[in-house]
C-alpha cells in the first residue's frame, strides 16, 4: 500500500508541477514572417484584401480539395469575410477584414471553430521597400490554458511561421509574375 501511495503522490506532484508550468507561459502569442516582393504595394495589397485571391497563394489551400467556402460582400477590403469548412485537416472557420487601408495595411479577425475555438489577428503591412515591397504577415492572440500546454510541446512559431513563409512565398511568385520587368 504505502509503494501505490508514494505512487500517486508522484503523480500528483508531476501533474502540479505541469499545471504551474503551464500556467506561467506567455498569455499571449505573436507569430511573424516577412518577405520581400518585387512590385508595387498595390500589387500586394490586392491579393491580401480580396479573399478570393487567397485560394492562390494561401499555404492552407490544398489541405482538402473538398473545401467548401462561402465569401460574403464587399467582396474585397473592410468587411469582406470568408468561411471555410473541410476536413479535420482543414477544420472550420471564418475570416473578416476589420480593417484595410490601401495599399499599407489589411487586418483580419480569425475566427477558427474546429478543430479548436479561437479567434485571432492576423495583420499584413506593405511597406516600400529597395526592390520592391516588404510585406509582413503576422497574427497574434491570446493563449488559454490548452494553448500554452501545446506551445509547450510543439513550437508554434515555427509550426505556422513555416505555413506564413510559404504562402509568402506563393504570393511572391504570383504577384512578381504579373509585375512587368522595368525597362
């Protein structure tokens, strides 16, 4: 009896010792990426304010060919929203544009439903820059109790900084395709 309680003393005290742990993470979390794209920020701006224009260069788009997605009106700039619904790969959400300021600025309000609740900021900014533009995508939010335990086993930032960095990407190609050569 007294091996099976020091047992369960030990589990209880590894559980506390997780729950405090836990508990004393950042309330909050910011993930960025930026890039470089050879255009005007007009050019960019364009593919973040329309949400139809993300099923080209979104790093979520060929999660499941079955996607089903729902665009509400206006159909670009503050107030455009977008819905998706898919597979567990995929989950559930919506996106709304609460904020867009041609051509330097878009901000959007994520809101995920499966396969967890949470609704975040994501904002991009497009700023002049040598070459081009520099535009940044970062998104930040607040992280409950299940959202530090799993920062505390998977590193978010890099999980869907690495997601952030190849959509920047696809942009990247997009818009420098469309972009003419200077003369």
């Amino acid at each position: 009896m007294k091996v099976l309680k020091r047992i369960g003393l030990g589990l209880v005290a590894v559980v506390l010792l997780f729950v405090i742990v836990v508990m004393t993470r950042p309330p909050t979390f910011r993930i960025e990426r930026s890039a470089t794209v050879a255009a005007p920020p007009e050019a960019v701006y364009a593919q973040v304010a329309d949400f139809r224009a993300w099923r080209r260069w979104s790093p979520w788009e060929g999660l499941d060919p079955a996607l089903k997605r729902t665009y509400g009106e206006p159909a670009a700039g503050t107030g455009a929203s977008y819905a998706w619904s898919g597979n567990a790969e995929a989950g559930e959400g919506k996106m709304t544009i609460t904020g867009a300021e041609a051509p330097s600025n878009v901000t959007v309000r994520v809101e995920f439903i499966k396969p967890f609740e949470a609704t975040n900021t994501a904002k991009f900014t497009f700023v002049p820059a040598p070459g081009g533009t520099m535009v940044t995508w970062a998104m930040e939010g607040e992280n409950g109790f299940i959202g530090k335990a799993f920062g505390m086993l998977m590193d978010m930032d890099k999980m869907v900084g690495a997601d952030f960095e190849k959509g920047l990407g696809a942009m990247k190609q997009i818009v420098e395709s469309k972009v003419a050569p200077p003369s």
